[in-house]
C-alpha cells in the first residue's frame, strides 16, 4: 500500500544480528574461495559481510565499537590460516567463526541500540 506521497512504506523486518552475520560471512567467505578455487571471491564475500555489519554496528552502537568488531573480525581471519595448518582449513573456520561471534555477542549482542536522533 501507498502512502499520500506515492511512496512505499518501509518494510519492518527483523534484523539479522550482526553475531550472527559477521561468524556467518567467515564460514561463506571460506566456501565460496574453496567450491570457485579463486580466493579473491571469498575475500570480496568477506569484505562486503564486514561492512555491513560494521555499518550496523557504528550505526547502533557508535565508531570505536564498530571498529573493534571489525578488528575482531579480521583477527579471526588471519588467525584461521594458522590454525588451519594445525587442524585442518574447515574445522579452523568452524572454531574461529564461533569464537568471533562469541566475542560479538558479548560485545553488542546482549545491549540494547543507542537511540536515534
């Protein structure tokens, strides 16, 4: 339904938390490099999941913690190339995705939006 001005109204969707999101864009980035065998995908898969979740966090939450996640975020990639050496590439991505989205659950999950203005 239209409104007086033509437009559409916006559609009220729940979210996807960003601790869900930000561990899930690890995972994906990761499946795309490996099924294509062009790592550079993956990166441009894990580059726009991190955007987005850090523009949901500056937006909610401010600058400084949006850059910490994002930090968060691309400590667990470089830490996965390691890890992996140690325990195989797709159990070094389970255990890092699920670490970064603990740390961000901790980290914003559980408070509540900063309020717009």
């Amino acid at each position: 339904m239209r409104n007086r001005d033509g437009y559409h109204p916006p559609v009220s969707r729940p979210p996807l938390p960003t601790w869900i999101l930000a561990p899930l864009s690890l995972i994906l980035a990761f499946a795309v490099a490996d099924l294509t065998g062009v790592r550079p995908i993956g990166g441009v898969v894990l580059f726009v999941g991190t955007v987005w979740c850090a523009l949901e966090w500056r937006r909610d939450h401010g600058l400084a913690p949006a850059l910490g996640l994002v930090a968060v975020v691309l400590a667990g990639f470089a830490a996965s190339h390691p890890l992996g050496d140690q325990i195989g590439a797709w159990p070094s991505v389970g255990v890092v995705s699920a670490v970064v989205g603990v740390v961000i659950w901790a980290a914003v999950g559980r408070r509540p939006r900063m309020a717009r203005a």
